[in-house]
C-alpha cells in the first residue's frame, strides 16, 4: 500500500498536481487545546480571569451522549442542553466548539450551553470529525448531519426547528459562518472569533514557516497547492442574499475576524442586520473566562431575541 501511495504521489507531481499531505492523520486525539490548557496561556498575561464553572443549574436539564450520526462505523455524539418544564418549542442553538480543527471537544463550551438554556434556548454540543482523524470536509459534512438531526428531531426536544441557529468559537466559529452561509433554513450565526477568510490580508491562517499550520493539516495542502479549498472553506465565499443575520463576538486579535468587513459589506448590501462586539485587551480565547464569559451570554441572549421578536412581528402582520 506505501509503494502505491508513492507512485501515485509521483506521477501526481510529475502531472504538476499535488500528493494530499497525510502524516497529520495520527489517529490520536490531540489534547494540546483545553479550557484547562487556554487558562494556563492566558493567565500569565490575565492573572485576575477565572474559567466559566461547569455547573448545570437547578433549572436546566442534561441529555448526553446521543448519536446524531454514523461515519465509518463510528458514532457521532452530541449532548442537550434544555430549560426544565418547557411547555412550548423553544428557539435552538448547535453549539461548534473550537481547536484549529484539530484539537478540542464538545464539552468545551457546556458552561456556554448551560447559561443558554437558562435564558430559553435548548443547546446541542456535537462532536465532529478532527484533523487527526478525517481531513477537510469531513468536519463539515458531520456538522451538517447535526442541523438534519436536530431537525428531524425537534419535537422530541421540544425545538422550534425554524428558530436554529449556528454558534462557534474560533474554528468552531469559521464552521458555523460556512453552514450558515451554505445550509438553508436557519434563524442566524453567531461568531466567537472565527476567520470568516483563510486566504485573506488581514489572515493568519497557512503560516507553516515555522511548523504544518493548523489549516494544512485541515485540508491536507497548504494555500498554495489548493486555494480552490481554502477558499471554498471561507464563509465569505458564499455570504449572499440568503444568508441569516450574523452576530460577531471578537477578541483584540485582529487575525481572528478576518474577512469581517468584508462579510458585513455583503449583509448590508442585502439588508441583512448584523452586530458587532469587540472585547478590548482580552485573548482570543476571552469566551471561556470572566469577565468576558457573562457578557458574551447577554450579547448572544439579546442578539437572538430580536430576531425571535422580529419573526412574532412579521408572522403577526
């Protein structure tokens, strides 16, 4: 099997194309990124955050490990949030987490979920395919059999399937711009410091100078061999008409948001609203910890809840 590889990486680059970088498929999980692991990098400069509690409320009610899909004879896991005794369909939130891709796992962002669902929404935390396992679109693939999951199951957990949204942080967040810009049927998009370009001025994505960066080891090329790729992966691609109102929550590193003017050019092109919040001096990695971690909730409460008043109102005229 080597020597095949070989000769087809070969005659491939004899051809003037390029053989698929593959070493990053370890197969392993990589647990270089964590909450634990972005607290002891930000502390140093941040010594007074604290980390979000993971503590599910009184009020709120956890579903985990259900499977939302099968690839390859493995299970695909997500877990629910909810608010305890709801007696309607509630708006709902799938909730991407970040980790270039590469690291990272869906419990990163239950204190997220759980705050959510206190304020009325029901969160779903997938789990998606990782560069170590599977490279570009597996990712997306996985995550878009998770919006037809919760689709077809909003009336088990009592979801207005026409209120769904799409939130990410970080690559979590580059994955949720591109479903939103591609998937059809959902309310909005709501980005935690997620590039919105991989190949752009103001990008700092593909810098392998120094080591594979974490977008090659996604795709399995660099920029250069396969921009096609890298650009097909860019949610500003696809921003258009159609797209649903996007909420961007920011960090002070200007490399996380590129792409972002842009995007929102096209939205108010089309007359779509958008909102921007930029937290000033904080990491990227702001969303895990206070005193960022509070106000990020209000901003994604406040957010939804317009666009929720926005349909009563159309819906009632």
């Amino acid at each position: 099997m080597y020597r095949l590889i070989v000769t087809v990486c070969l005659i491939l680059v004899a051809k003037g194309g390029f053989c698929q970088f593959m070493q990053g498929l370890t197969h392993k999980p990589d647990t270089s990124f964590s909450n634990n692991s972005a607290y002891r990098n930000a502390v140093k400069k941040y010594p007074a955050i604290k980390l979000a509690p993971d503590s599910l409320p009184e009020d709120v009610e956890a579903i985990k490990n259900i499977s939302y899909s099968t690839v390859n004879k493995q299970l695909l896991l997500l877990d629910v949030f909810a608010p305890k005794r709801q007696q309607k369909r509630l708006p709902a939130i799938i909730i991407i987490h970040g980790g270039g891709w590469r690291s990272g796992n869906r419990t990163q962002h239950y204190a997220l979920a759980q705050q959510l669902a206190r304020q009325g929404f029901v969160c779903f935390t997938p789990a998606y395919h990782l560069s170590t396992d599977a490279l570009y679109p597996a990712a997306v693939n996985d995550l878009k059999a998770a919006i037809a999951w919760v689709k077809s199951h909003a009336k088990k957990y009592n979801v207005d399937a026409k209120k769904l949204s799409v939130l990410g942080f970080s690559a979590g967040g580059q994955l949720a711009t591109l479903l939103g810009t591609t998937e059809k049927n959902l309310m909005a998009i709501v980005d935690i410091d997620g590039t919105l370009a991989l190949i752009h001025p103001e990008s700092g994505e593909g810098d392998d100078s120094k080591s594979i960066s974490a977008a090659t080891y996604w795709f399995g090329y660099n920029k250069t061999q396969r921009p096609d790729l890298w650009k097909e992966a860019a949610a500003l691609t696809h921003v258009g008409p159609l797209t649903p109102p996007t909420l961007f929550i920011n960090s002070s590193v200007d490399r996380m948001h590129a792409g972002r003017t842009d995007y929102i050019d096209t939205l108010n092109k089309y007359k779509i609203y958008s909102e921007v919040h930029t937290f000033p001096d904080s990491p990227h990695t702001f969303c895990l910890f206070e005193p960022w971690f509070t106000p990020t909730v209000k901003y994604i409460t406040s957010f939804l809840n317009k666009l929720h008043l926005k349909i009563k109102i159309c819906n009632n005229l």
